[in-house]
C-alpha cells in the first residue's frame, strides 16, 4: 500500500512539473569553443545574479560539436524552490509519402567530437540566486572554477619537492620513479603535464645500466646504449634530424635545438663555468628551509654565443620565483659569450637545461 502511494506521489509531482509555466524569458547560447579540453572541464553554473527581479545565469556544459545553437529549444522552470533548466535539439518532421505516417527526426549532424558551450538563461520571477540547480535532472552548482579540482599531492625527497599534483590534477615540477632496487629509471620536469625535460633509464638484471633516454617537450630525442661495464657505446637521435626536434623557443627564425655536432662551449670549458656559477650564485637558507635545493634554469647560445632566453623552469610549489631563483636568473643572463654551437658546417641556436644546486651544509 505504501509503495503504491509512493508512485502515486512521484508520478503526480511529474506531472505537475511538465504542467509548470516556464519561467525563461530568453536564451543566448553561445558557439561551439574547441580550444577547451573537455575532459578537465568542470560543468557549472559560472555566472548568477539578479537585476530588476530577473535571474541571469549563465550555465558552462559540454555537448557534442554537431549541436546546431541556432536551433536549440531552451526552457527554465521553476518548482518547489527548484530551477530546472533544459536544451534540446528541436525535432523536425518528415512526412513519408509511401507509409503515410509522420516521420520524427533531429537536425543534429553528430561528429567525434564534444567541445564547451555556454549558455545564458533570463529567468523571471526567483526570488534569490542561492537556489538549488538541476539540467536534465542532474544537480549543478555555481563554481568559479573553470576545471575540476583534485586534492594536491606531492612528496618530499632529499629536501626537494618532487611528484607534484597541482589541484587541476596536472604534473608539475620534478618527478623520480625508482626501481624495486632503488634505482632512478624515470627523471623528468614537467609543466601542466608536459615533459619539459627529462630521462628514462633501463638497467639489466645485474643492476648495470643498459640504456637511457633523453626527452625534450613531451617528445623522446636522444637514445643512449651501455656495455656491461656500463660504457657508452652508442648513441642516436631518435628523430632524423636535431633540428626538427620540437624546440622551446626561435632564436632570428632558428630553430634552438638540443643536439648538435659541436656543442656550444663556455669561454675556459666546464671547469670555468662551474667557477663561475659558484662565485656568482648566492646561496640563501631559506631555500633550504623551502625545502628548495635545486633549481631548474633553461636558456640558449645564440649564433653569436650570446646567451638568450634565460628562463626559471619552476619547481616551487607557489609557482612564484624565489630570491634565490632570481639571483640564479640574474647571473644566468649575464654571462659571457660562448663559443656557438655548429651543425653540418652551420652556426645554430642550442638549448641548454642545468640544474643548479644548493649545498645545505653551506656556511654564510
């Protein structure tokens, strides 16, 4: 007997809601957006206010590319302090001569594809905006944010912080993978979820190392191969040519490349450089204290050995530059000319990432 009230009930509340006055006074729909990554985006309500007792709302969806805007059929209903909102691809009727019966049909022409839609609804007669939501029967709430959130993860690793998961649920920073034998086989940089930089490394089964990879913008560029005493003997690009490996810059309509024949080289070769970057670079201990001891910085030789382009890859978890990060920016950008780097006879502009780090036990 109670369940039978109990149907009674919702198939009365149903019908009364189809027998509602729609409340919508007009609907602007927008185009179809493709640039938005979709499977990130986060349905909601992105904008809501009342003027002159009439709500705006602006509802942020996804839909499938074919949905014809022009076309849509839109309503708002408001029930038991509910707003229902809905929009639909109208119906078009196609008579069938040789039947006789009435034919129903979508002008929708479908593709493999969904992209983000906003659409506004004028709404009368509701009364304050904090009222709860449905489309198409499901729940949707007022958000400022464009993507969906996901609790920030990361860890700490010899004073760094490492496998960092922003609350977008992007990669960021340095991420280490280690082997069942604690041994380094995944070293790479990214930024929203991109690999920057970075290197694969694959030993055998006596934990010698047999190869390694070198990555550059998401894309492998370099293979590496090692005897068993853990000797090079080989390498290869992984692409045909150094130049059409994706760069991060142009430098006077050049390609920066990472590899090249005779690579750039720093006026007195490492050994000066290195003395450089330690009688320049001032060490502070509140990077320690950050949790910061090593920080990732990019930049290129030019045809002329200048140095360009010198960029913070950040790893810090504000995303903001630290005095530290500045100071490695500063003395980055102002050193010497190099000896410029040359490919098949030709000067080119070469992309360089050093990791520079900090010593804890240093003394000020």
């Amino acid at each position: 007997m109670k369940v039978t009230h109990l149907i009674t009930l919702l198939f009365v509340i149903c019908i009364s809601l189809n027998g509602q006055e729609s409340h919508l006074i007009d609907f602007y729909p927008s185009t179809c957006d493709k640039n938005e990554d979709v499977t990130r985006l986060n349905k909601r309500v992105s904008d809501i206010f009342i003027q002159n007792d009439t709500l705006y709302l602006t509802l942020t969806t996804i839909a499938n590319c074919g949905l014809n805007t022009e076309q849509l059929k839109a309503d708002a209903i408001y029930f038991n302090d509910t707003l229902y909102l809905s929009f639909e691809q109208p119906e078009i009727i196609i008579d069938t001569l040789n039947t006789g019966e009435t034919e129903y049909t979508y002008n929708l022409s479908m593709e493999d594809c969904d992209c983000c839609f906003q659409f506004m609804y004028v709404v009368k007669d509701i009364p304050h905006t904090s009222i709860p939501i449905k489309l198409n029967k499901q729940n949707i709430n007022f958000s400022e944010e464009k993507y969906k959130t996901h609790h920030i993860r990361y860890q700490i690793h010899n004073g760094d912080t490492i496998n960092y998961i922003d609350k977008y649920g992007l990669h960021q920073g340095k991420w280490l993978f280690y082997n069942q034998s604690n041994q380094l086989i995944n070293n790479r940089f990214y930024r929203n979820d991109t690999i920057v930089f970075g290197t694969d490394l694959r030993y055998d089964d006596k934990q010698k190392l047999l190869s390694k990879i070198e990555w550059i913008n998401n894309e492998p560029c370099l293979y590496s191969e090692f005897d068993q005493h853990e000797q090079l003997i080989g390498k290869c690009l992984l692409q045909s040519d150094p130049s059409t490996i994706t760069h991060i810059d142009t430098i006077d309509n050049q390609k920066a490349v990472l590899i090249v024949e005779l690579m750039p080289e720093y006026p007195g070769g490492e050994t000066a450089l290195f003395k450089y970057l330690a009688e320049n670079i001032k060490q502070d201990t509140k990077c320690i204290e950050d949790f910061q001891t090593t920080v990732n910085v990019s930049f290129i030789i030019d045809t002329l050995g200048n140095v360009r382009n010198t960029t913070i890859v950040n790893q810090h978890p504000t995303f903001k530059l630290t005095e530290f990060e500045k100071n490695v920016f500063q003395v980055i950008k102002s050193m010497p000319k190099w000896k410029p780097g040359e490919h098949q006879g030709k000067k080119v502009p070469v992309l360089f990432h050093i990791p520079i780090r900090i010593d804890p036990q240093f003394n000020l």
